[in-house]
C-alpha cells in the first residue's frame, strides 16, 4: 500500500496502529525490536527544540531518484528524547538550493519502532541533475540537503568524480579530512565502514564516546547520534549522496558471520546483539528499503551505476564470511588458509558478484569493499605473515574471485577498500607465488579518516613491506581520503592526507597521485 492511501486508511481507523515500515518488514526474530507500541499518528507535532540534530543525508543515487534520510532527535544523545508514537514528517524536493521550484513532495512516518527515523525512496526526477530537499515536522524545518541523480544507465558520461573514505574513530581524532572533502567537487562519495566505532572509552583521547562498549539497541543508537553530531560528518552527507556498506566495528571488531572474536560468547547473545547493531545501522544511514534488517540479517549488498562509465558492486565482507583461519591476526598461511569452503563473501553473495559483473557493460567495474586483497606480507624478512582477517586469509577464495574477474574478461576491476587505517596500491595478481606475476587488476586501500590518530608519513616497517612485496606501488600511514577521477580513458586516484588530527585545522595535502589506463591493470604513479 502506498503512503498517502496507508495514513488515510489509518486515519479512518481501517489499520492497526502499525507504522508503514513496520507493516513491511519481516517481523521474525528479535525481541530487541519485535514489540513496541506506536500510539496515534501525531500529524502536527509541538518539539521542545528542532529534532534535525543529526541533520539530513541522501544515498544510492539512481538516474531517477536517491534515497533521502534523517531522524528526529531533539535529544540525540540520550535515547532521542521523542514521545513514543509515530509522527507525520513531510518533505520536498526542489531543482534550486532556495527550494523554491519544487519537483516532488510527499509526507512520510516517523516511529518510534524505527528511532524516528525517515526514509524516503525518491523516484521520477530526471538523470544527472542536483536536487536540494528538505524535510518538516510540525513546524519544525530541517537544512536543507543537496543530492544528485546519476546519469542515465545507457548515457556516456566524460567524467565521474567521487571520494571513498572509511575509519572515522570519533575518540582517536577529529574529522578535518572531511571537511576537505566538502570542498571538492564530486558526484558521490563512498563510505567502506567503521562509520562508528563500538568500544568504551579510551584513556586518552580527543573526543570521548558516550558509553561503555556499546551492546543494546539504545547503546547503538546514542553511539549513532554522537558520531553524526560531528559537523563536518554531518556537512558530507548533506552535500552529497553516499553509497555506504560497513565492516566490523559497526558492530564488533573483527566479527565474522556469527562468530566473536571473544571466547566463550554465546552464539545467540551474539546475534541478538547483531540484530541491535543492523538496526541501529539502518535507522542511521541512506540506504533502501532492500537492506531493511530482519532480525540479525540485512541485506547491504548491492549495485549502483554511473552511465556506462562505472558500475560498483558494493560487497559485505562480513556478514556471511567464515571464522578467520589460524586463529585470526597476522601469520604465516597454515593449511586452513587455502579450504575451498572459506569464504569472505558466502556462496550466494560470490554469486551474485561474479553474475552481475558478467553482465555488466560498464568500462570500470568497482568492487566497494572492505579488507585488504593484495596478499601483503606484513612482516620484513624472511619469516612470511598474512592478516588472516583479509583476503589473504581467504586465499583459495581470493584467487577464485581474481580468477574469475580474467576468464570472464571484466573490464577494468578496481577494487576499493578501507579497514586498515593505512593508504596502499596494489597490482593485484591471481597467483602472488606464480612464475608469470601478472596483473590482473587494481587496488585502491584509502586509510582512515581517524582512527589511529595523528599519522606519519612511513612507518618503521615502510622500507621492508616495499621490499618483500613488490607489487605494492604505495604504503602511507597518515589520515585523510581518497579523491578518484574516472573518465573513459583513465581512472585517476589522489591521495589527501591530512598530518594531524589531534588539534583541528590540518591542510589539505595530495601525497601521492595514481593512474590506471583503460586495459592496463595496475597502476602508475603520475606524481608524490
Ligand atoms: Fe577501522
Ligand atoms: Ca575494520
């Protein structure tokens, strides 16, 4: 049922007092969120003070439409500080930054099932135009956010610019990387995970979370709200659509599948837990109805396009994979490393991948994705060390993957990733042990945003990692992003770094500049 006809049902007093996305979501599993009550629909709310704390954001851009998002939290830190009934939330869509020559509007409902949390799936605008939108609630107004359609799917776009960042530890450092990035301009930018991060405070630190490790549906939610009261956070989302997947520390490090990293965890706590952490990831991010969570699964996994020039297919490395081999961290491979069953993707996700990649017609074929592909032996010498949380971890499964990219002639794979708090490019080959190293695509790892804090520029082990590893074209351990250009003839790759996050105001520095050619894989410095 649609929304207008729903409220209308609902205000005629036709339908249960269940909210609309309630009433389509599956409603199996988890007692975190199976049962709350809505209370009536309050069309004309009264706020002690503006509930767009946390701003607004749009996603998944489409040549039609983008998902847009934001939540109402008058009091964001402590729980959200609504009352616990659905609220009528209207919004609009305009062609100018005045939101004056509206082109869409609708009314949608906030619940509290959902943390207050709106999301909108628009539709029917027209391909590679900006829009701006603004939502309103009683007479509450939100800022007013700007997004922007892709170009048509058979359009031959000259150029695509976009940003790809992960890793934005809210005690380690401050977010001066993305307030860099508010003043480039590009048409998307890419988040790879560790949006939030779930650990207690830290002794030292600059900023300080708002809890003890976090583990409930609240404690999710709070963490949410700290991390998206940041600023300049809030700034990037409202000034571009994001494609956003996670990776562990969304919701606890080093997860895999079902399994803790801790000993002695029950299986079903875990996924209890999960179930609050997939929640509170989709009342907080633009993201569609698709990944709407069911209980302790949510589908993230998905493929976006940017005309015939870029398609990424944005993976979940997490959810699905098999427990880290070798007892997890950084070693030498031991035989579990190669088991044909391991994997980082799961049956059905590798799949997918592997089909829509066949299909595709796109001349840059992008894997978004999470942990380090390039089989980097971590230690300088002789003795050979692989993180076991990475592809490397996976190997059999990782040349599967590669394999497959070469017999299925896929045009130009680069693959994006985050995890590592590290900046790399990597050549990637099929074999790293063969006697014909050859390239096979291109790897692009962007460090983080903070975690880590202040970065350096080399670190200890630069010097011996180059060495042992000579597919590895670029090491840096300083904070900040990666700026992409993609045009039909090349893919250019800039690394920003920022050399401090410890006090605020750090400038804009371009490290290290690469170039991939339209069919030559790998990649070629052009300047740093
Ligand atoms: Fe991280
Ligand atoms: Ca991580």
């Amino acid at each position: 049922m649609d929304k207008p006809r729903y409220l209308a049902a609902q205000r005629a007093g036709l339908l249960p007092r269940r909210s609309f996305l309630i009433a389509s979501a599956s409603l199996a599993a988890a007692a975190v969120w199976a049962d709350r009550s809505l209370g009536l629909l309050r069309q004309a709310p009264k706020f002690k003070s503006n509930p767009f704390t946390l701003g607004v954001a749009s996603g998944d851009p489409t040549p039609s439409g983008a998902i847009l998002w934001t939540r109402l939290a008058p009091d964001p830190l402590n729980g959200g500080g609504m009352p616990d009934e659905a609220i009528e939330v209207s919004w609009q869509v305009a062609e100018d930054d005045q939101m004056r020559k509206v082109v869409a509007q609708g009314v949608t409902v906030a619940s509290p099932a959902w943390a207050h949390s709106v999301h909108v799936e628009l539709t029917g605008l027209k391909p590679a135009r900006p829009y701006w939108y603004q939502f309103k609630a009683g007479s509450e107004t939100s800022p007013i956010g700007r997004t922007q359609t892709t170009p048509a799917a058979d359009a031959a776009p000259r150029s695509f610019k976009f940003a790809f960042a992960s890793c934005n530890n809210y005690e380690d450092g401050l977010f001066t990387a993305f307030e860099h990035m508010l003043r480039e301009e590009l048409d998307l930018v890419v988040h790879l995970g560790d949006y939030i991060y779930e650990g207690g405070q830290k002794e030292k630190s600059v900023r300080k979370h708002n809890s003890k490790e976090i583990k409930t549906l609240e404690e999710y939610r709070n963490r949410f709200a700290l991390y998206k009261s940041d600023p300049a956070l809030q700034a990037v989302h409202a000034a571009f659509p994001w494609i956003v997947t996670w990776d562990d520390h969304e919701f606890d490090n080093n997860c895999a599948g079902a399994n803790s990293e801790e000993k002695n965890v029950n299986r079903e706590d875990f996924l209890i837990r999960r179930a609050a952490a997939y929640k509170a990831y989709y009342e907080h991010m633009p993201i569609p109805r698709l990944a709407l969570p069911s209980g302790p699964d949510m589908k993230l996994y998905r493929r976006l396009g940017y005309g015939n020039l870029a398609e990424f297919s944005v993976l979940d490395t997490r959810q699905y994979r098999t427990k880290q081999p070798c007892g997890d961290g950084n070693k030498p491979p031991c035989e579990d490393c190669y088991d044909p069953a391991a994997t980082l993707l799961g049956a059905e996700q590798e799949r997918w991948l592997l089909d829509g990649l066949s299909r595709s017609t796109a001349k840059w074929n992008v894997l978004a994705q999470q942990v380090m592909m390039a089989r980097v032996d971590r230690k300088p010498g002789e003795i050979v060390n692989y993180s076991m949380d990475q592809w490397p971890g996976y190997e059999t499964n990782r040349r599967r993957i590669l394999r497959q990219l070469v017999e299925r002639k896929i045009a130009n794979p680069v693959v994006l990733t985050g995890d590592i708090h590290t900046n790399w490019v990597n050549d990637l080959q099929v074999d790293f042990d063969g006697a014909d190293p050859k390239t096979v695509a291109t790897e692009f790892v962007g460090t983080s945003i903070s975690s880590g804090g202040d970065g350096k520029e080399t670190r200890p082990d630069t010097a011996g990692v180059l060495a042992d590893n000579p597919f590895v074209k670029f090491y840096n351990a300083e904070r900040g992003y990666v700026s992409c250009e993609v045009t039909p003839e090349h893919w250019r790759s800039d690394y920003r770094v920022v050399e401090y996050v410890t006090r605020p105001g750090a400038p804009r520095v371009t490290r290290a500049s690469f170039v991939v050619e339209s069919g030559k894989a790998g990649a070629q410095k052009v300047s740093g």
